[in-house]
C-alpha cells in the first residue's frame, strides 16, 4: 500500500487519504469495498478535472450538461459510490447490472465481484457510453460490456438466472418491470428513487412478490431520460421565491392554494424536538409520506425566510400537505438556551381550512414521534400495479409499482 506522507500528492497517495476519509466518515464499512476503492484509479475517470479535485471533492463531478445548461451525467461522489455499494452487497462471481454509466462504479463492480465479463453497464446516452468504454479500457477495465441502452427496457441477453444485483445509478421516479424481470429471485435492488418530492436511494429485496427496502440514504441523482423521465410538477407559491412540489400527479388546485398562501397563516408547535446532529428529520419526511395525502414539499429562498414570508425551512424543503383551499408545511424553531442545539418542529397553515390542516399534520408528527422515531428506517414496499396484494391505506402510486411506506 502506498504510504501517506511529506512530498506532492500522487494520484495513489490521494486515493488512500480519500478511503481513509470514507472509512472514518461511516461510508466504507466493509473491507471489501475498502480494497476496490484502493484498487479503481477514481481519476483515470474524470479526466476533465485534476486529480485533487477527484480524490479531494465531496461532491459528483458533472461531465455533461443539456442545452438548457442541467446536468444529465457524472461521476457520483466517492461516498455516494461507496453507500451504494455496501447497500448492494456485491460477492464475488455476481452478475451485475448498473444502469447510467461514468465508468468508475463498474470498475468498482468489477473489482467486487472479480471478474470483468460479469459486469454490464448500459446508459441511453451514445456520449457517455462511447466515454466510459474509452474510459474502462484505458484504466484496465476492458472486458466490462457497455451497452447504449434505455435502462428502463429489458435489456439484450440478460443471464439466465437473473442479474444477482441491479444498481440504478440515476433518479428514476418508477420501478420499471424490466427492473424486477430481470434480478435474480435472491437479487438486490440498489435504486435512487423519487417519491413525493424526496429522493433516497433505496436497496430492495424480494419479500413474497413484493419488493421490500432494507436501506434507505439521502441522495441526490441527475434524472432520467426515456421511458421512464418524469416531469416534476411545481405549483408557485409566491413567484420563484415559494414553491410547492407536487409528485405523481396529485391533485393541486394552483390558483386556490396561491391564494390561501397570501391570507392568514395559523401556526401550531408540536412539542416535538430534534437535536442537530439526529438524523430524525430525514425518517420523519418519508414516514410522513405512507402516512398522509396528498403529500409534497414547501420549497423556500432564503429571501422568502428573511421577509417572513415562510417560517424558518430548510433550503432542500419541508413536507407540506394540502387540500382545495389550505395548505400546512413543517418549520423548526429554536429551543431556547439548548446546547447542543435544538429544534422544535412545528406546523404553518394557509386557507380557510387552516386550523384544521395544521392539526392533521401535528397529529401525524405526533404520531410518528410517539411510534416510529426510534423504529429504525421507515420500509418501502413496491407491488406491482396488476398484483392484488396491495394493503389498504396511503399508497405512493406510480407508474409500474404501487408503493406503501410503513
Ligand atoms: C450519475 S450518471 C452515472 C454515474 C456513474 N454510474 C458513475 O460511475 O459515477 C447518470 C447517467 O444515467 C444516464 N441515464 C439517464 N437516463 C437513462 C436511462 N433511461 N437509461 C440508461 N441510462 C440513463 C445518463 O446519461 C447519465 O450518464
């Protein structure tokens, strides 16, 4: 191994330093993904940018942009590589499939599972294949099969017995069929996964026809394109400054929430508290999601904060539930003279039917502070649209797949 010490910082030297970094941080837990990062040469596969910024940068390094100037493909970050791939828990001799390809995370499969020919990696844009092909090959990974594909679709000659793990590595909004047809029946599902207005990338395994999480991460991923791309809906809520997200197609009346969000506002504080470092905050969001619609986030400037037009929320968003006429989002506030610092969550509601809202959504916090915030992980079922299974109860329907969150 090379050792980390005084001189410039080679490309190897960073890369122990970077695994180093993972292993303290949580994110490397097992000595098998540990010995793949050490062996990937992560900077032979963004050529684009120095390998200080490879081994040293937190973030994904984006590689292609759209004509409106979004990004559609990069290199995810090195702890978002090293999450999902302790979440799919790739052994040796598996066949694997990864869908959106930058090159890297194969290489990584590659070295999980020890033998190149096992891995395919397929993305629909002839860009990006043609790079991570280049890419594979120059740094050593040649026998990887890359396929221009719509990943969505089921794919030219998959194994006969299934892929053992499918790692979708770009914000899909559906399970697609093909998804399921194609793992093995003991296979992993690693997928980040859009829902409500929240995005997790979510590993799923087969549980009696159904597909049940096991791990849920915070994530953010480039979308889809093809089949299965998905058209967020927004509804304004005072100009680019307050936005409401509203997913699969939830019914939202735009005019009559945009004029509830401007009459009085009622607010209720739920006695419930968070400390900063508890990751609390996070499960409530998608607890809430199986336990309440319609269901979306209140998306805020900064600016909106300061001139009070919202309570405080944070910048990625807060849930927000609604009806015709009202609207109820979550805010925080500080508990005073607490250190370390906590929060108390709370309820602001907009409409006519504003009391009422906002005591739906404190019950519900209420609820999941008193069952479920120290039940571990919510768990995300998807059944498929034609199964009959389905519980009763709040659904997240998409698509393919049916989901519940429990
Ligand atoms: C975040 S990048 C992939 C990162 C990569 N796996 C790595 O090693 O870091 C997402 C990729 O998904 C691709 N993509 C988008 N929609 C797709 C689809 N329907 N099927 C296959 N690939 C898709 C994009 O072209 C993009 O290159």
């Amino acid at each position: 191994m090379t050792e980390v010490g005084a001189g410039a910082a080679t490309p190897d030297t960073l890369r122990v330093q970077m695994v180093a970094d993972l292993r303290a941080r949580g994110a490397i837990t097992s000595p098998e993904v540990e010995s793949a990062f050490l062996k990937v040469p992560r900077h032979l596969f963004a050529p684009e940018v120095t390998a200080e910024e490879v081994y040293q940068a937190p973030e994904g390094i984006f590689i292609k942009y759209n004509p409106q100037g979004r990004p559609v493909s990069s290199v995810s970050a090195p702890w978002l590589h090293a999450q999902m791939l302790e979440a799919a828990q790739v052994e040796p001799g598996m066949a694997v499939l990864e869908i959106g390809s930058g090159g890297c995370n194969a290489a990584l499969l590659a070295e999980l599972v020890g033998d190149q020919t096992l891995v395919t990696t397929v993305d629909i844009d002839p860009d990006i294949t043609a790079r991570a092909r280049k890419l594979l090959a120059e740094a050593g990974y040649g026998q990887v099969r890359v396929e221009e594909a719509d990943g969505a679709r089921p794919l030219r000659d998959p194994p006969p017995h299934g892929f053992d793990r499918i790692i979708v590595t770009v914000g899909a909004s559906d399970l697609p069929t093909a998804w399921t047809d194609q793992l093995a029946p003991n296979g992993r599902l690693v997928v980040p996964l859009r829902f409500r207005g929240l995005s997790r990338t979510i590993a799923f395994t087969r549980e009696q026809g159904h597909l049940r999480s096991d791990t849920l991460i915070i994530s953010g991923f480039v979308a889809m394109q093809g089949d299965s791309a998905y058209a967020p809906r927004t509804v304004r809520l005072a100009g680019q400054d307050v936005r409401l997200v509203v997913d699969e197609g939830q019914p939202a009346e735009a005019e009559a929430l945009t004029e509830a969000f401007t009459g009085p506002r009622h607010e209720e504080w739920t006695g419930v508290e968070l400390g900063g470092s508890e990751r609390i905050l996070p499960r409530l969001e998608v607890w809430l999601a199986g336990a309440t619609a319609p269901y979306g986030r209140l998306r805020a400037t900064q600016a909106a904060t300061d001139r009070g037009l919202v309570g405080w929320v944070l910048s990625r968003g807060m849930p927000a539930v609604w009806n015709r006429h009202s609207l109820a989002y979550l805010a925080l506030r500080r508990v005073a003279q607490t250190t370390p610092e906590r929060y108390e969550l709370g309820v602001i509601a907009h409409g006519p039917g504003r009391e009422h809202l906002a005591a739906h959504l404190t019950d519900a916090v209420r609820r999941f502070d008193r069952e479920a915030r120290n039940a571990g992980d919510p768990v995300v079922r998807a059944y498929h649209r034609h199964d009959h299974e389905v519980p009763a109860g709040v659904t997240v329907d998409k698509p393919s797949v049916r989901l519940t969150i429990t």
